[in-house]
C-alpha cells in the first residue's frame, strides 16, 4: 500500500507525516509526501524532527506531479 500525504509547500507537515508513517509502518505501507508548490524542507521541521530521533536533513520538497504515474 502507498500513502501519499498531499499540501501546498511540502517543507513540514507533510514532511513529518511520511517520515512517521514509515517509521511505524510494516514493510507492506510506503509513505509519500508532495506539495502543488514546493518550497525547500524547513530548517526548524528537520530541527524538531532531529529532537525526536528522525533525520530529515537529506529530505527534498517534491511536486505532487512527480507520483501521477502512481495514481
């Protein structure tokens, strides 16, 4: 199964739900995150998610247009 969590920026919330969602999934979920008008991956997002044991510094913003082939 593959998860796809869609917003506008792709810099955080959405960041934080795909690195989340594959942390707790089985091997059987992959998680995704996109945005409609990607900005780069907020310094505080990757900082917070550091604090809890998730490196996100290595994480890009992709266009939701890169996962229309999965659909």
């Amino acid at each position: 199964m593959r998860v796809l969590f869609p917003c506008t920026g792709n810099s955080a919330r959405s960041q934080v739900a795909e690195a989340m969602l594959n942390a707790a999934a089985t091997p059987l979920v992959q998680a995704h995150s996109a945005g409609s008008q990607p900005k780069p991956v907020h310094a505080n997002t990757i900082r917070a998610m550091r604090e809890r044991g998730f490196d996100l510094s290595d994480r890009r913003s992709k266009h939701l247009s890169e996962f229309l082939d999965a659909l």
